[in-house]
C-alpha cells in the first residue's frame, strides 16, 4: 500500500472522510496521519487562520506614492 493511501483526506464539499485521495485536490484537504484529524480539517484550518490573523501587522510599509 503507498503511503498516500494510508493518509486521511476530508472533502469539504462533501464532508466526507477518506482514506487516501479519493477526491481532486480542488476537493481534498489533507493528508492527515488519524481519521480523527481529517474528520476536524475544517476546525483546524479556523484555528491557523485565527494565528495568522493576530500575527499579521497592519504595517504594509510606506504607501504608494499616489497615495501620499
């Protein structure tokens, strides 16, 4: 069995959980190491986004000279 085969996928426009890539990427979120991971894809991508929110600055820098 390859090893993408043993990886869990969720689908979220399907909701489903599957074992290997069963879906297009366009469709597949993963791969995940447990089912229970997979099943939770949606939860953990809110909780990177979040992170990555209050890491994020306001500061772009000097604006753009037709701006000033």
């Amino acid at each position: 069995m390859a090893q993408e085969d043993k990886d869990w996928y969720f689908n979220p426009t399907t909701g489903e959980v599957t074992q290997g890539p069963e879906s297009s990427w366009a469709n597949r979120m993963g791969p995940y190491a447990t089912r229970e991971e997979a099943q939770n894809a949606l939860a953990t991508a809110a909780e990177r986004n979040a992170a990555a929110d209050e890491e994020d600055e306001d500061d772009w820098g000097q604006p753009a000279s037709w701006d000033k």
